[in-house]
C-alpha cells in the first residue's frame, strides 16, 4: 500500500507541475494577475509537498525491506544494516531519479513560497521553466524508470546492493551531489526567466545568487566527500583518476564557480549580464551531460546505475531539449540584454573576467577528455584518457588563474591601477619565486608538483590580503568567506602537490613476522586471521606499525567477502598523523603462504580535503552575509516605503 501512495503522489505531482508550466506561460501573454497564472505559485508548493510524500513512501519500503517491490529487491537485503538499508533507495538509477525530482521540487516550492524581490511575471516565468525541467523527469520515472513497480510474486530475499557503495561516504555523496544539481537547476530557471521577460537586472542576480551558492557548497562536499570514498574504499591509493563519473561532477563545479562569480559582479555592480546568462545555461548543461553520463549505460563504473540504452536514449532526448532549447532562447534574446555597467580591464570585474574565461578553458578541457573516448568507442576506436592528458593540459590554464586569484581581490571595483597593489604584487611574486627555488633544491620535484606547491603557498597568503587594514570584527561574512574560500583552496592545492611530490609506495610479500618499511613508517605483520560482519566476513591483517621507531600501533586492513552480492572488497587502513597519512592493503595469500601488502606513505594528504571542507564553509559564510545583507536591504526599503506612505498621508 505505501508503494501505491508514493506512485499516486508522484503521478499527482507530475499533475500540478503540468498546471504549473500553464499558468507561467499564460502570465506572459495574458499577465500575471490572470486566474490560471495566479494558481502558479500554490501549484509549485503542493508539488513539492506530494514529492516529498513520494520519496518518504520509497525510503519506507526500503526501511522496512518490501520485497514485493521490484527495486528493493534488487538493492536491498534484510541483513543489511538500516543506513545502508537506506541508502539503497538512492544508490540506484530509479531511486536516484526519484531523489533528483523531490529536491527540484522543493526547491521549487521553496521559491514559490518565499521569493518576492523579482517582478511577478518574472518569477512566474521562472517558476514554468522549473516546472519544465521537472516534467521531463516526471515522464522519465512515470514511464521509463518507476521506482514503485511491483513484482508479481514477492522475492525470497533481496539481491543487495553493491558492497561498495556499503559506506557511510556513499550513503551522504549522491544526496550532496544531487542537491547541488538541483540548485543549478533553479539557476537555470531563473535564467530563463529573465531571458523570457528580459529582467536581467540586479535584482535577478540577488535573487539567483543563494541558489548558486548553496549549488556549488553542496558540490564541494559532494565532490570532496566522493574524493575521499574513492580514496579509502577502492584500496588503489588514489584520491582522483579522472574517471568519466567524477568528471561528471566536476564539470558543473566549475560552470558554478564561474556561475558564482558572474553572479555576484552583476549583484553588486551591474555588469556581465550576458556571462551570467550564459553560464547559467552552461552550469545546467553540465549537470544534465553528467546525468546523462552517469545514467545512460553508456559508462562502466561503480558510480554508473544504469545499463539500458533504452533509458539512455530518454535522457540523451531531454538534454537535448532542455539544453538546445535554452541555448535558442540565448540566441534570440542575447541580442536584448543591454550591456550593463563598464568597467576597465585593471579592476576586480576584470579580474574576475579573466578567471571565468580561465574556468571556463578548464571546464573545455575536461568536457573534451571525458567525451572523446565515447566519441572513438563510437567508431570501434577504443582510446584511454587520463592523468597524462587532463593533469598537464588543465595545468596550461590553472596557474595563471591561480595568479589572478591572488592579485584580484586586492583590486577596486570598476576602476583601478596595477600601481596601487604593486608592493602586494612584489611581495607575492618575491614569495613565489622563494618557493619555487627552495622546493626545487631540496628534492626532486616534478614541474607540475613544483608549481604546485609554490603557487599553494603563494595563494595561502594572498587570500587573507583583502583582510589588511579592516577591523577584522566588522569585515562582512561574505568577504570572510571568500578568504576562506581562497585559502581552502590553496590548502587542498598544497595537499595534492605534496602528495604528488613526496608520497611513497612499497609492494611486499609477507609472512607472519615479517618486517618491511615504507617511508618513516615501520611496518610488522603479525597475523592473518578471520572475522565476520553483519553481511560479510573477512581475513583481517593484524600489523604493528611504528613512526620513526616510535611507540607501536595495530592496524588491521582487511579482505572482505560480501555475500548479498557476492563480491569481494580489500577494506584498506588509513592511519593519519599531522604531516600525513599511512595507507595499508592487504592482498591475497600466496602460494607460499605469505601475503601481499601494500602501504603507501602520503604527506600531507589529508589537506585536500581540509580544504575541500575550508572552501564549502566559505561558501556557507558566504551564503550567510549575502542573506542577511539581502534581508537588510528588503527590510530597508519597507521602512522607506513606510515613511513615504506615512509622509503622504499626512500632507
């Protein structure tokens, strides 16, 4: 019966979004105070209240192990602990699509709801292109991928889901991910709502721009809390490979960096009204390419949750929908948007001008790596792209971008010299030169680490420059989280290049005590013995390990064998101190009888994901000053209304 329920809502929801894209559409010919139009923003908010009964009746049936129900069968499993029991109804394709729809549909009654700064025909425009975009995924689910279908006789027992996406990571990174689409996704909307009754104006930029924010803070999490999944869980050492699937949620982080920028100038000085439009259709394109990537079958991955070219061939149909129809909408209308506010090239406009044309030569970069193999595979031609290709190429324009994020800020707006901020320069060029000779003579450093490492200490210390001569307590939030922001980037940046730089592997063969060394680490395997788990058992390391003949300390890195599916998993160990991390798997026995280990020592790790942290919280600090500053001005112009009012009624 919840399965019906949660059917009937979805089917209902997809009903009120149908009113919804009607009613935004009549506001534009006949006004928005006609009868339909006026049904836009209640249909909105009902929506997103039947989407939520939808998706809680799914999380209920995989809650309580529904084997009738055709996707709980598939995923689940009744030994499965209840997070991962959870879990399951979006670690899969239907469920996933399922999660996708509830948060764009709350986003949508969110707006509906509290949005009231943007003309009303303007949000009813707005409020009709959110209702488009969801409809092509209503139909998707309603027709192609029902979450909800039952089978004709219940299973016996659940098939499980894939052991390694049996993780607390994975249980929080698809939610992440999803959300921060989904707020590209509201972008988006508001982009074409402008475009629709050409307001492209300040207000339109303050109104998008907490949807961009809270867009990209939940990718940086989504992407850093994946990062660090692949890192631990896979047991190859690596934090990044430049596979297709993480490059589908790369791709929109940068369109939303971008995005964010554009946004902002346009906010607070009236300018880049055509950039932001535009990148506000490319942010959107990037996270239905990494759908359509991810969902199509037409990658295989542990992150990919589907194989039917049939449901691929839907996906592929809406992204050219969505995207050639917005992209149209752009050509016609460009032209309409007037330019906006001037500023010259040694200003912080300009700056941030050179940064989006930089991001966006990144964002080509990956775009064309992650799709020229599909484009050759197309053809019987199968090619492999990865570090060789993206590490150097993408390096070509992260640097000088990385320059101009450390002199940018220091720049006025609209206007400045280069003379003003040349002892700030000086200093900063001095210390990225001090950088590059030390690291250069004290070990040998490939040119990319090299560069890495010079430049992350060099933007370190630019990001807290804006800072010089402000009282540190009044400095408003949104400049304190564009520092952090900054700084977290040259954290993670130093983490990557050191870990690159520095790190060191050893590959052995051990018997039981036997000893072998890794770095400054000391490493003693002591035993190999079996334990068992909820849905799986394991052989289990039992290994000492001491820092520089420092005190011993056990760690136990296992081989798993999971038996809802069947497959087996190496469970490395991760043992962490401040200037890095010790990295240990264990292999299978060998004919011997002794057994494969291997441990890297990475230092300084763990930075790239301190600052993946650092860079989300500036975004939130950053969220929090603009709302607020927002929530001022609203309230400031309803005391000048008030008074004028007041004023007039007394004459």
């Amino acid at each position: 019966m919840i399965a019906e329920i949660g059917l009937a809502a979805l089917w209902l929801a997809a009903a009120l979004a149908v009113l919804q894209l009607v009613g935004g559409l009549v506001a534009q010919r006949a006004g928005a105070d006609a009868e339909i139009a006026r049904l836009t923003r209640p249909a909105a908010i009902l929506q997103g209240g039947l989407v939520a009964v939808s998706f809680a009746s799914l999380l209920w049936v995989f809650a309580i192990t529904d084997l009738s129900v055709k996707l709980v069968a598939a995923n689940s499993h009744t030994a499965k602990p209840m997070i991962f029991k959870l879990s399951g109804a979006w670690g899969n394709h239907e469920g996933s699509m399922l999660l996708w729809v509830t948060v764009m549909a709350l986003a949508g009654a969110l707006i509906a709801a509290v949005e009231r700064r943007l003309p009303e025909k303007t949000m009813q425009a707005t409020l009709a292109a959110q209702s488009f975009v969801g409809l092509g995924f209503y139909g998707f689910l309603l027709l192609a991928s029902n979450p909800f279908e039952r089978l004709a006789q219940p299973a016996a027992e659940g098939l499980g889901l894939n052991p390694l996406l049996q993780d607390i990571g994975l249980a929080f990174h698809p939610p992440t991910l999803y959300i921060g689409y989904v707020g590209l996704s509201v972008a988006f909307s508001f982009a074409l709502g402008a475009l629709l009754t050409k307001q492209v104006t300040p207000d339109f930029a303050r109104a998008m721009r907490p949807w961009i924010l809270g867009a990209w803070v939940f990718l940086t999490l989504g992407i850093t809390a994946g990062s660090y999944w692949a890192y631990y869980e896979l047991g190859w050492g690596g934090y990044w490979f430049w596979d297709p699937v993480e490059n589908a949620s790369l791709m929109p982080w940068l369109a939303a960096t971008a995005l964010l920028h554009s946004a902002s100038v346009l906010a607070s000085r009236d300018a880049l009204r055509v950039w932001t439009i535009m990148l506000g259709v490319v942010a959107f394109s990037m996270s239905m390419l990494g759908t359509f990537l991810v969902r199509s079958g037409v990658l295989t991955s542990v992150h990919a949750f589907a194989v039917d070219p049939e449901r691929g061939s839907f996906i592929l149909f809406l992204l050219a929908i969505y995207i050639g129809g917005a992209l149209l909408l752009f050509a016609l209308r460009a032209g309409s948007i007037s330019e906006g506010e001037r500023f010259s090239v040694a200003s912080r406009e300009g700056a941030l001008v050179v940064n989006n044309v930089m991001l966006s030569a990144i964002l080509a970069v990956v775009l064309l790596g992650t799709l020229y193999p599909l484009l050759t595979e197309a053809f019987d031609v199968r090619v492999s792209v990865g570090p060789p290709y993206f590490n150097p190429v993408s390096a070509i324009f992260v640097f000088p971008m990385l320059a101009i994020m450390a002199v940018g800020p220091l720049l006025r707006w609209r206007r400045d010299s280069w003379g003003r901020i040349s002892k700030e320069v000086a200093l900063l060029v001095a210390l990225l030169l001090a950088a590059l000779v030390l690291f250069g003579l004290l070990a040998e450093v490939a040119i990319l680490p090299l560069l890495g490492l010079a430049f992350a200490i060099t933007l370190g210390v630019a990001s807290f420059l804006p800072l010089r001569g402000r009282s540190l307590r009044r400095a408003p939030l949104s400049l304190w989280g564009m520092v952090l922001a900054h700084f977290g980037l040259a954290v993670a940046l130093l983490g990557m290049a050191s870990e690159s730089a520095f790190s060191t592997e050893k590959l052995a063969a051990l018997g039981e005590g036997d000893v072998t060394s890794v770095g400054p680490w000391e490493v003693t395997l002591e035993a190999v013995e079996p334990v068992a788990g909820p849905n799986w058992t394991a052989l289990s390391g039992r290994m000492q390990v001491s820092y520089s003949g420092g005190e011993p300390v056990e760690i136990n890195p296992q081989s798993r064998n999971f038996w809802a599916p069947a497959q087996q998993t190496a469970e490395s160990v991760l043992l962490t101190r401040w200037n890095g991390q010790l990295y240990a798997v264990i292999g299978t026995q060998a004919p011997d009888g002794r057994w494969q280990v291997r441990l890297w020592w990475k230092p300084l790790v763990t930075l790239i994901w301190y600052g993946g942290l650092l860079i989300a919280l500036g975004g939130i600090l950053a969220l929090i000053g603009r709302v607020r500053s927002d929530l001022r001005r609203r309230s400031a112009k309803r005391k000048g209304a008030a008074r004028r009012l007041e004023m007039e009624t007394v004459r």
